[in-house]
C-alpha cells in the first residue's frame, strides 16, 4: 500500500471541487484508491476494513505542497495525423483534407515512419499529462500495433482504432471488409483481456467512408468481441446530409450507427456532436453513448460550437477530445479552458444557458471521461490512480488559494508544472522517441 | 552595424509574410535596420548608401538554422491586474470588479506591493516576448513610477498609463483631476522626449469612470505634452447605454472621447471596440485611432467577438491586446491564434467575411501595432530592430517549411522556443524579479 500526502483535488460531482489541504491518498497493490482523507487517521480507518488482505507495508510518499489531481484522458485524437498539429490552419475543410490530411495517413504503410511519428506522439501526451487516450489510427495493422505497443511499453491507458474505410476516400487508404476484419482479429489476438490497459476500438471512419458491409462487419466484431466503438459525429451540416442519403431509412445520424450496432451496443464515443438536436440525444442517452467534446477542433475547423450545456443537462456523458489535427494543442487542460469560453459565447447570446465553470470541465475530464476506461478519473474508494502532481510553485508567488492555484494552472500553467504523472497506481516515466521496434 | 543571419520572417503586407531562408538584416549602431537581404552582397549594396557615416566595423551574428521574426507588442493589459491572472474565471463581470479588479488596484497604493508585482509582470512580458507593451497601471502615481523604471532597467519600450477616475468606482479608487494633473505632470517629468522607450500615456479609465473635467484635463494633458491616449471602448452593450447617458451630446461612444481631444488627436488605442458600428468605425478611421483585439478577454468576460474583418477592410489600424486581467494569456501569439478562431466563428455564420489568416494576424500583432510606437514591427529599412529568435528544434522534428515552422511555433510552442530577443537593436537579457526600489 501507497499513502500520497499533497494538496488533493477532484470532482466527485461536477458542480464542486473536492479539496483536502495537506491530505492523504491511499492506493493498493493494483494501483487502486482504497481511500482518501484529510488526516492519516481516518485514512486508517478506511484501510482497517481491508485487514484481510496481506499487509506488505505501508509507504507514505509526501508531495509537500504540491497539488495532487487526476490524470487527464482524451477521447479523441488522431494518432496518424500528428506531424500535421499546427500547421495548414488556414485552410478550408476540402484542400485540408486533400492535401495534408489523407496523405500523410498513407504515410503510415510504413511502418518505420510510423514508428518515429507515434513515439513523438504518446511521448507528448504524457508531457500533457493524458494517461488514457481514445485514438484513431490509420488503415494499416501493423503500424497501428506499432501505436498499441509504444503505449504498451509507457504504460499508459489507450484504446485504440485501426481505422475502417473503404469509401469515398483515396485508394490506397482503402481496404476491403475481409482485410479489416483480419486486422482487427490479428491486433485482438495481441491486446486483449478486459482489463488490458492498452485494447483495440472499433473505429469506422464515419458513415460516409464505410459501406454498410463494412459498417455491419464492424458492428459485427464490437459485438463478439466486446469492443469499444469510436467515430464521428454529426461534426458539420454537409456531413449530416450526405449520411441521410446514404442511410435514408435512419431517423437521424446517431440512428444510422444505431441500426449496424455501433451506438452504446458496447461502450461509444462519439465525436464533436456539434449539431446534435433533440432525437440524437435522446438515443444517446438510452445508449449511454459518450460525447467528445473537441472545442478547439470546432473552431479551427470552422464548424461550429457543440450545445455542451444541454448535454450535461439532459444526463449525457461527455468528455473532452484533442482532435489532433483538426486541433492543435494535446492539452486537456486548454479544452477545459475552450470549453468555458464556447459556452459563454452561448450563455452570451442566450442568458439562459448558463455558461460552464471550471468544476464542471474539470469533472467532464476526469471523471466523466475516465469512465471510458473503467473507474477511472477520480480519487474516490475502488477508482484506479491516474493522477498528476502539480509543482506550481512559480506561478504561486503570492497568497492564492488551493482553488485558485489549480485554477491558475490550468489558464496560465503547461507541462512544465507536472512533476509526476501516474497511471493505474504506477508512475510513468518519460516515454522514449529512439525508435527501436521497426526496420 | 551589425548583421543577423538566420531564416528571416515578416509581414511588409498583411497578405503574405516575406520568407529569407539564410537571410540577413543589418541594423545600425541606433538600433534601426539599414537592410534586409537574402545574400549578403544584396545588403552590402543597401550599406553602401550609407557609406557617408562612420564605418564602425562590421559584425555577423549567425543564428544558423534559427528563424528571426519581429518581436510582439501588446497593445492593451493592466498591470496592475497581474496578480489576477487566471482566477476568478468562473465570474461575471460586476462580482468580477467588485471582488477582484478593484480590490487588487487598491494594493497599489503600497508601492512596495507594486514593485513585487510589476517586477513579475516586466518578467513574464520579456518571457513572452512582447518588447512594446501600452499598459493600464493605476491611480497611483510613485506606484506608476515604479513601474516605468523597470520597462526602463529591462531594456523594453513601454507606453504606460497613470490611470484617471473619479466616478462610479471605490473612494480609495478615485481621485482629483488636480491629482491626476500634478502625477502626470511629475511622471512627464522623469519620461520624456520623443525618442524616450518608456513614456507615460493619458490613460482615462473610461467615459463611465470620469467626470467632464477629468476627461478636459485628460485632453489638455495629452494636446500640452504631446502624449499618446488609450482606454476603452464599446466592450458591452450596457456601457454603450450608460455613455448615451452621461454624454447625450455624443453621436456614438467614440465621438465622446473625440470631443474631449482624446480620439485621435494624439495617437490614440482603444481596447475593445466589439460593438462599434459604421459611425465609429468612419470616425476611428478619420482620426487613425487604433483597435487593440483582445479576443480571450472578450470571451472569458462574455463579451463577444469583435468583426476584425471589417475592421481591416474599411483600413482601420488594429493590434491585439492581452488585457489582464479579464485574459488570461500575456502571449500575443496565442492572440494570433484566437484572433483567426473567433473570425472563423464569424465566418461560419456568414462566408462573406472570410476569416483572417496566419499572416493577418501576425501582421496584426507586428506591423501595425508596432506602429503604436514608431517604426516599429518589420524588418524593412528605418525600422527599429524589435526581434525574437525562435530555436524551435524540437518542434521542427520532419521536414517542415519555414513558413510550416512559424505556424506549429505560433499554434504549438512557448516562452521555451524564444532563444534571444531584442529591442530597438539591443539584446535584453532576462528581467530581475528582486525588488530593490521600494522601501
């Protein structure tokens, strides 16, 4: 048993903050909360209950005056587009796609190239502090296995897609539903077991990229295999016409995922959900489907700002998502701030959707998002420890509160402040960018 | 004269930036550039128009595969708001004022609190690499001097505002228009001169906040010492209102400040300006008053986005501002960045106004703010040498462009790309925060 001392903050409810000055944080062999305190004591009294269990000692590990909080989970980020963070902005949709998008996708037939590229990639989501990832891949196996491997050998959470398309998109991003299904059974045959931190996701493109073949090929292995499903949706108003005329018996976008069983049949993440109207969420709250909520994606991409506050207030999950390329910044502490900032240009128009604080975008990425991964995202009894220790002390230079402190972190702070980063009850080392695995 | 290789960037026009792989600018013994080439030779040629002045040797500076940009000014922030940074987001603007803004201004009363905190705020502009700053201080006058002495110890040009205010505000807050008269009297004093890098600036807070007299004074001061002015302007729709009220005369809020000489007839900046309208915006352009955008204020306060495009198409001069505390951010960079966001939000809405591109905006933030203070913003002959170089090697990790590795350096990087920074041709080494003024 692990006892972390700190200044510890969580949102078990996402309307406050849980905040334990000088607290305690207990953490079992299998790296999971067995309880939290403000005192040794009564963290005593939570670990008693648990005497059965073999007593291998106890190490309390004092973080000072630091401040201890969740670690950061990102539902969705496209691996095989990150040499493209930050640059061709100025585009539109179309030519972005077109010219940098789909082709440096293809890139990743190489397996050396996509090896050099994905360790720069979960090497810079743990430098953001992102302990579980939800991401896109591309069409190809073996550098997709690549991607599991390196979160593997991190030991960071991630689910992640090898990418279904095989329509509506360049010919050599495209495969046929045998190849696909093969694939997906090789990397399932790797990276499996419910409790693997590293898993494939079912991940058809979208509607339009995928034949209803393919659509009923990935429903088909969610299903058997008891898969994660992740895609897009309803992100623009082009896109949600072309999927009414390619699946014309579905009664909205969602419903066509709905009808190949690739909404809520296993645990869903959709993302963006910018133009998502009243029946789309009602069946995305039957299904218990998770939105990914990817403001920065929204701006750059010129899409829109997605209705977050009516979301939460119809009991949606929902979570925050990088969207690399289509965003920018890795960091789920910018998308807090994004999200804040969309929703007072909501609330600006319109007083009576009441803008989002920072408690609330804290819980959506933690708890709400960790829940993807299980109990994941809070320090409550029974969560697993994903959790990063914060060093502000140089932006803590006069009498700020513990509020205002990780406040200030999160609107001025970056990578710099995080001093260690955990995930599952183990700390995580800095991941290396030497590539070694392929040749 | 000394010569800088490197990858040279600037914008001369807004519509596209001038690339120099390998380039060099030369810059005279007053700091101002004398040319700007691709090969030396081409420079030399530039020099040799000079040749009538003293040949004081020639140095290379060689910044190797390095890019070279003009520097960043910040055309409207409240330094004495620094400590704010970052909190109280949650807020809406009155409880905002009331429980914060006015509260923290009234510290600087203490000049040894001001010491602390500007010493910081000079710091974290420098890191930013913002060399011209046109900033709010407060009410008071020694509090003020102190902070014009560290723009002065550091190296860094600086327009800085005693602020005037003697109605609707905090007593402590308010002040006689013979005390505004005699403090900026006593700062004229101690900065002046044309060519001085820190001056003062007629700083009224706003119409709301100033009796008549105060804004007559105001107008005196700036037509008597030839001073620069700066407040702000049409940020909400209730401040609009309340001007009607107080100056029923006025055809708009602009023309309120124009008739008390504060609108142009010295250089004049106006924060805001979210809401001006055609009569304004032909009133601004007559008078070659400046807009300072200050996108991440306007929507962590729920404002609202200010219509740039217009701005630029009817050739109103426009900069950016990072107003602390209402923003979060001192980068201007980031402004570039949300700047091109917001007009995107817009553009969705209607594709009339496009939306601003990359070298828009750094235009914006380097040309035509820059020229708030000169010649000042670009690397063309007559310029002051205002420069950042930026290693960004860790970022250019493929086979980036140039023009690629300014956009991830804007969209991805920080204060850690910004190897040297200079202003009006001197290296400024990195602001001591240790307080040796006050008493």
């Amino acid at each position: 048993m692990k006892v972390y001392n700190a200044n510890i903050l969580f949102t078990k409810e996402r309307s406050h903050f849980e905040v334990l000055e000088n607290g305690y944080v207990a953490v079992d062999a299998d790296g999971r909360v067995t309880g939290v305190a403000s005192d040794l004591a009564s963290l005593g009294a939570d670990a008693s209950e648990r005497q059965n269990e073999p007593d291998d000692g106890t190490e309390i590990i004092d973080f000072g005056d630091r401040l201890l909080i969740p670690a950061m989970n990102d539902l969705h980020v496209h691996a095989a587009q990150y040499r493209n963070q930050g640059i061709a902005m100025d585009l539109e949709l179309l030519p972005w796609l077109q010219n940098y998008t789909f082709p440096e996708e293809t890139k990743y037939a190489d397996t050396v190239y996509a090896e050099r590229m994905y360790r720069r990639f979960v090497h810079d989501l743990w430098r953001a502090g992102t302990m579980r990832t939800c991401t896109f891949a591309s069409i190809h196996t073996e550098s997709t296995r690549i991607l599991m491997r390196l979160f593997q050998e991190a030991g960071m959470g991630a689910l992640v897609g090898k990418v279904g398309m095989n329509r509506n998109c360049p010919e050599n991003l495209s495969e046929s539903v045998e190849e696909m299904v093969q694939g997906y059974e090789s990397l399932i045959e790797e990276f499996n077991g419910p409790d693997a931190l590293v898993r494939p996701i079912i991940t058809p493109r979208f509607i339009p990229s995928c034949t209803p073949e393919m659509l009923r090929a990935c429903g088909e292995l969610a299903a058997k295999y008891q898969l994660h499903v992740q895609s897009h949706l309803s992100e623009n108003k082009d896109e949600i016409a072309q999927v009414k005329i390619l699946e014309p018996d579905s009664t909205c976008y969602g419903d066509a995922y709905d009808r190949y069983g690739l909404f809520g049949q296993t645990p869903t993440v959709m993302a963006h959900c910018v133009f998502t109207e009243q029946e789309e969420m009602e069946l995305m709250k039957r299904r218990g489907v998770m939105v990914a909520h990817c403001p920065t994606s929204n701006l750059n991409v010129t899409t829109g700002i997605a209705p977050i506050r009516q979301f939460l207030d119809k009991g949606l999950r929902v979570g925050f998502g990088s969207d690399i390329s289509g965003g920018h910044s890795l960091s789920i502490f910018q998308m807090m701030i994004y999200a804040i900032q969309m929703s007072k240009l909501h609330y600006q128009r319109d007083h009576a959707r009441s803008f989002l604080t920072l408690s609330e975008t804290f819980w959506m990425a933690t708890k709400s998002a960790g829940s993807f991964f299980g109990q994941v995202g809070s320090f409550e009894p029974g969560y697993e420890f994903d959790a990063l220790v914060i060093d502000d002390h140089e932006l803590n230079h006069d009498n700020y509160s513990l509020l205002e402190r990780l406040e200030r972190f999160i609107y001025l702070g970056d990578d710099r402040q995080i001093a260690h980063r955990f995930c599952r009850g183990k700390e995580i080392p800095e991941p290396s960018i030497f590539c070694i695995f392929a040749e």
